[in-house]
C-alpha cells in the first residue's frame, strides 16, 4: 500500500524510492509536491510516480513476487509532520557562514564610519578633494600589488577583454568617488550621505528612461520617501552647500553607471570580489591621477601642506594614511560581502551603514541638526529600505 498525497509539483518514481532504502542511504527523503499518477506506456514499462508536500519516510520496501518475468517493489511511506531538519554538519556549516557574514557586516560598517572620519578630518585641514582622492586609490592599489607579490592574497588571472569591460566601471567610479569626496569637503558628512541615500531614485530612473526597463509599482513608491526625505533634509540644512550638494547628486548618478556598467561588462568573468576591486582601484588610479594635477596641481598641494602642518602638527600625516587605509579596506570588505550574500541583503546591508556614518559623524563632529532635518534624514533612509524589499 502506497500512501498518496495531493500536491502538483515534482514526481519521483517508485524505483527510486527503493533505491533510497538500500544500505548506507538515509531513508528520509527530499521534499516533493505532486500526486500519485500511474503511467504505462506498454506491458513492460509501469512506473508508480509519488512525490508529496511533506517530507516523506519510507518505512519499509518489499520485494513481491514476478510478473511477466519481472520482479516489482512496494514502497510503504508515509508523511512527516515536521519538516526534515539538517544534519550536524549542514546545520554548523549554516551557523559557520552567518557568523562569517555578520562579521563582514561588522568590518564593513566599523571601516567606513572610520574612513568617514578621518576623511573629514583631513578635508577640514586639507580642502584638496582631488588629491585626496588620488591619495586613497593609490594606497589601495599599492597594498594589492604588495599582497600580490608577497603572495599574500592570490593574483586574478585577467585578459585584455577584462581590462576592457573594467574601463567603463573605473570611469564611472572615479567621478563617484571624487564628486562624494568634493561634497565632503564642502558640507557635513551627514548630509553628504544623507543625500547619498537618494541613489535608488536615479537607479530607477536612469533603468527606466535610458535602458527602458520597467519595475513593479511599489518600486516605484518608494522613490516618493527617498526624493522627499533628501528634499526635506537640503532645504533645513543649516550648513548648505551647492557644491556640496551637487557632488553628492553627481555621485549618486556616477555609481548607478557604475553598477550598470559593471553587470554588463562583468558576466561570465571569474575574479574575486577583493581582486575585483583592486583591479578597480587601479584602473581608477590611473585615470584619475592626470586630472589630479591638472584641477589642483603640486604647487597647491605644497602650499596647502605647509599650512596644515603648521595648524595641526604631525597628526595630520596619520590621519591622511588612515583616510587612504580606510578607504580601501571597507570597500574591499564590501565587495567580499557581495560575493556571500545576495544584492537583497547586500542593500540592506547598506542602508544599515549610512545610518551608521550619519549618526556617528553627528555626534563626533557636533554636527548642529534640526528636529525637521532629522525627520528628513529618517525618511531617506527609511525609503532606501523600502526599496531595497521591493526592488527584489
């Protein structure tokens, strides 16, 4: 006797069930949906096809006598009323991986609120975003090529068509990361990655009127929190900047580029999101370096260092090469986050450590905020969550 189940879904022949059975296999089978169906093709072929909602446990497999020369099994099975659980080493392999990625988490946040402050720091004392820029992407690239030749970290292994398709994403991450940088220098850091958190708004928006791509409705709705939040939150800042406003804008629309470009260019390649990354950094270094010297130039940069050794001291050495250590880090950090988890939880991800550099830049730099200024603040970021659950 062979019980039935009412689901449509995947089937699994009798035969199979049998072979579950034989010795050193765990009788206790996957999770299948469909009813039992018979199909007969001829007198030679019969296959009885059980698959079920729950998990099924076939209890025993009994060999009947021949017909037609052929022997035939019964399997008698029944359902669960609790679902499998894992074995141990599934369940510590789970366990494993979660502590692994909340420790990313951790890194990731803890560098970026780190490199936030040092960064500001040393813009407060140094205004020269270029080559501060400049400072950070050439650390980067020169502690992966370090780590490379020690053999620290493994080299990718790339081609000319990977430099290629890297171009277009080295492009937009450097006006990304110059334009955040000038904004940076020119307004608070809250506000600078308040209005950073407008980012879905043009990802949508350049996906949709230049790609044609269309999303659901509640895409759509969460866009209106996102543009009011930052909408409310420039208009009551008490330090507002044009320049710094509009870099963050420029930055927010580089990097939707820049993810694009990467989807599109990056298919098929096997690179490490950390060598990825370094690589980034030093095709970015390269194309930035030349506009560098060409905005701000080495006699601004002089006059610009003696001022501020003189006004802050040595310190100011340690904390332009903890800006750069910083900066590559959490951004290497975050890319070895993308590679375990889904873009989903990476978003969130995210939208968890703005809040983190906002609140945490408030409170170090004294940063004078508004009750409205806040609200508008916590609407932003509260979209960018909302569309991060709708985009998936």
């Amino acid at each position: 006797m062979i019980c039935s189940a009412r689901q449509p879904s995947t089937a699994l022949a009798a035969s199979d069930l049998a072979k579950r059975r034989s010795p050193g296999l765990n009788p206790r089978l996957s999770l299948f949906r469909s009813s039992i169906s018979s199909s007969s093709n001829d007198d030679k072929s019969k296959c009885v096809v059980v698959s079920i909602r729950k998990p099924l446990f076939v209890s025993s497999v009994e060999k009947l006598g021949s017909r037609g020369g052929e022997g035939f099994r019964v399997c008698k099975a029944y359902e669960a009323d609790q679902p499998i659980e894992a074995n141990p080493e599934e369940r510590s392999a789970a366990a494993a991986q979660k502590v692994k990625i909340g420790f990313y988490f951790a890194t990731w946040w803890a560098l970026n609120v780190v490199f936030n402050i040092y960064n500001k720091k040393v813009l407060n004392a140094f205004p020269y975003p270029w080559l501060t820029s400049t400072l950070s992407l050439a650390t980067g690239s020169l502690m992966m090529l370090i780590s490379w030749a020690l053999r620290i970290a493994e080299a990718p292994k790339t081609d000319f068509d990977f430099w290629k398709a890297l171009f277009p994403v080295a492009v937009a991450h450097t006006i990304g990361h110059v334009a955040a940088t000038v904004s940076m220098s020119k307004v608070a850091v809250s506000f600078t990655h308040i209005i950073k958190s407008g980012e879905p708004a043009f990802s949508v928006l350049v996906s949709r009127f230049l790609l044609g791509e269309t999303f659901p409705m509640p895409v759509y709705l969460s866009l209106v929190p996102i543009i009011g939040g930052c909408a409310l939150a420039a208009v009551t800042e008490l330090n507002f900047n044009m320049i710094g406003f509009m870099g963050a804008m420029i930055s927010n629309l580089a990097f939707v580029f820049r993810n694009i470009f990467s989807k599109r260019g990056m298919k098929g390649k096997s690179v490490s999101g950390m060598n990825y990354y370094a690589c980034l950094s030093i095709m970015s270094l390269l194309i930035l370096t030349p506009f560098a010297i060409a905005v701000e130039g080495p006699q601004m940069w002089a006059a610009g260092w003696e001022k501020a050794l003189s006004e802050i001291g040595p310190n100011i050495v340690w904390w332009v090469a903890a800006q750069s250590v910083f900066y590559h880090l959490y951004n290497q950090v975050s890319y070895m986050s993308l590679d375990e988890i889904s873009p989903l939880t990476f978003s969130i991800g995210n939208t968890m450590k703005r809040i983190s550099v906002i609140v945490s830049s408030i409170i170090i730099f004294h940063t004078p905020v508004q009750p409205v200024n806040a609200l508008g603040a916590a609407i932003a970021v509260l979209g960018t969550f909302l569309y991060s659950q709708a985009k998936q």
